[in-house]
DNA sequence: ATCATTAATCAACACGAAGTTTATTTTAGG
DNA sequence: CCTAAAATAAACTTCGTGTTGATTAATGAT
C-alpha cells in the first residue's frame, strides 16, 4: 500500500472523530470532553485516537485549519469589480452569497464554534479574516484622519463584530433566511451606517 | 465565632484563588488550567480550595457571578431622562460612562473573559444584559415593521455584537481612551448607523 | 492573655482519564 | 492470496481529582 492520506480506514476514522468531537461540543463543550468521549461516540478504540491525534486540542485544530482553509479559498474568488459593480445598486457581493453557502454547509461547526460552547480563539481567527477580506477592500475611502466622530481602528472593531454577530445570529436561528438575503443585509449595513459614522457622508 | 463570610482568612482565600485564577488564565486560558495550578499559585493548600468551591468551573461562575451583579447594579442607577437630555446633544450617557469605568476597575476579569481564552458563553451573558439594558431602551423607535431594509432582530444583533466588540477591542489596547470618550463613541455610533439601517430615518 | 472555634495545612486514599507500548486481529490493494 | 498498514485489545505509568481524618494556626470573644 504504502499510501498514507488516501487509506479509506484513515478517511473514515478521522471523519468519524471529527464528527463525534462536533456532536459533543454541541452537548457538553469543549472542555468537558474527554478522548475516551470522543472515541466511544465514534464507536472506535481510545488508541486509535493517538494514532492520528496528539490530544484533543490537536483534532480541533486540524478541523478548525480546515474550515479557515475553505474560507481563504473562497476569498480568492473575489473579485474588485464587485466593489463597483455593486456599489449602488441593492444586490449583494457574490463572494458574502459564497460565504454564508459555506457556513450553512458547515452549519454544525460554525454553529457550534461561534457560540456560547465554542471557542473564543476561533472568533478571533473569524475576526482577522473579515478585516482581511472584508474590510481591507474598503480602506481605500480612508484617508483623511480629521473631523471623524469615531477613530479608524474603533470604526473596524465595531464593523466586524457587528458582522460576526449576524453571521453568529443566522446560525443560532437555524438559517432562517437564504445566503443570498444575508450577503444583502451585509451590504446595506455596511453601506448605510458605517461610512456615516466615519464622517465621510452626510 | 461562629461568622462565616465576614472571616478575614476566609474573604483573603478567597481572594487569592480569583486573582490566582485570572492570572492563569491570562496565560493559559482555562480549559488548561487545573486545582492544583490555582492553589499553588495563590500559595494555598489544595485542599483548601475544596473547602470554598466545588471545582474550577464553581469558582469561575462565583466571580462572573459577583461582575454581572455589579454591572445590574450600574444598570439600576439609569434614568430615563438621559435618554432626552442627551438625544441630540454630542455628550455620552452618564450610564454608560459608569459601565465604562467599571470595566477598567475589573480590566482583568473583562479583558481575559472576553478575550481568545475567555469564555464564550460569559459574552453571551454579556449580550443579554446590553440587550436589557442598552437596546431595549431604544426600541421605542420600533413600531412599523414595513419596508426595512434589515429585520429588527438581525438589527439588534448586529448592534450588540457591535458594542461589545467595542469594548474588546478597549480592553485589548489597554483602555487607549477615557471611559467618557467611550461612551460618546457608543452614543455616536447608536445615533448615527443603527437608526439610518432601520429606515426609520433618512 | 486565654480559650473555644474554625480555617488552613498535611498526608493518604480511591478513582478516572491521559498517553504509551506491545501483541494481535482486521482490512485494503497489488 | 498475501503483504503492509490500520484498528483493536490489554496492560501500564503518570497525573489530577475530590474526599477524609488528624494536626496546626488564626481569629474574636470573654
């Protein structure tokens, strides 16, 4: 044999692993789980666990690397033209549609690590790629330092928290609305209020 | 003697193992923290700590426990009347700026709980009482539910999300800025966005 | 200053999970 | 069918937990 990530028992051991640590996150948090938890939910020996993990904290990581990794893929997609394009009228970045299609499709995991069970460290992780990707692309209004209400920086803090708290609002409420109508609530957010309260409009 | 709370060795353990706790969790976050690293760093026996609390999570809730109760405190003093006095003037709620100075007295417990190693669900705790006590007094404004461009709920989230996010990001810097001009920043950004987004107001 | 009360310390204990190791069984693929 | 590697099984050490009983130290009232 002598391949390694290609093994369909590899495949469907770590699967199954990452779906047992998902399920009781949902129940009990993260810190409340233990290996032999993790391995009995999964219907595996505790041994297998340290054949693929280190601890606990290891498989975590692994899948949270993975999810960020499906995010940097779509932020590729981008396109500047978007900025334009879409500028004025009442429609939605493509690439916000793309990223709540992502988030519902890892409902459970964003779910589960956004929320209250969840760990704070990945919403810093979030955070910085929104500032990346989000809002780096808007920085190109701000260049006057005077006569703004609120600084810069504070502006950014407020902008991508706000955005995190409807991405974490969607998921609690069950995806009550489509992608599609998220993306646009992002747009008008972030085209009504902030660019006022960064002084650049009446 | 026969007193129990008001026992100087008792208020003085007690004290050791919350700052001991805090101080560990700055470091290591809390999940990776056990009895035995608390009391050694208070300097305590480890038996000692069973005779106060139950376990890590017990002594975790009783602090959270004590800052929420004092930030319900702050929140009995609000009047109403500021609501008017200070609608369109450019000066912060005397309420807020009390909130703000009560961060900065518990500058640890707030930066480490809402932080990458805090606990996410003392943020969800964090939200409710903003929710009450901050948005709730605002939603006067909220009578017509037609033609807004973002639902009222996702609106609510979004502010809230936004003002802690604010207060994060505070604490982070090291509190940069005065409690007063925090709270003028909060009025600013309450005052300008959130009412434009609801449609309430061109 | 003395003394009864109670907190803090110390040592020992059983228990459970962690992480490792070795031998054995099962499975995938040439 | 047969080999290589993954999964299982069982044993083992280590470590933290939570508890208990005996001892020492401190507090506050007399």
């Amino acid at each position: 044999m002598s391949e390694n990530a290609n093994d369909p028992r590899i495949v469907r051991t770590m699967h199954m692993l990452r779906e047992a640590l998902l399920e009781l996150m949902e129940e009990h948090g993260f810190e409340r789980i233990t290996v032999k938890d993790i391995t009995s939910k999964a219907g595996l020996n505790r041994g297998t666990f340290y054949l693929h993990y280190a601890d606990k904290f290891d498989l975590l990581e692994r899948i949270t690397e993975d999810m960020m990794q499906g995010l940097r893929q779509i932020a590729q997609t981008f396109d500047p033209l978007d900025l334009v394009m879409h500028e004025s009228r009442d429609t939605p970045f493509p690439f916000t549609v793309r990223l709540f299609e992502y988030f519902g499709e890892h409902a459970r995991f964003f779910s589960v690590m956004l929320g209250p069970k969840g760990d704070p460290a990945f919403s810093v992780k979030f955070k910085e790629f929104m500032q990346v990707h989000l809002m780096d692309k808007f920085n190109e209004f701000h260049h006057s330092e005077d006569r703004v209400p609120v600084p810069w920086d504070y502006l950014m803090a407020y902008l991508i928290s706000a955005h995190l708290g409807i991405v974490q609002y969607w998921l609690e409420q069950g995806r009550d609305y489509t992608p599609w109508d998220m993306a646009l609530m992002f747009t008008r957010m972030t085209q009504l209020s902030p660019i006022q309260s960064a002084g650049l409009k009446k």
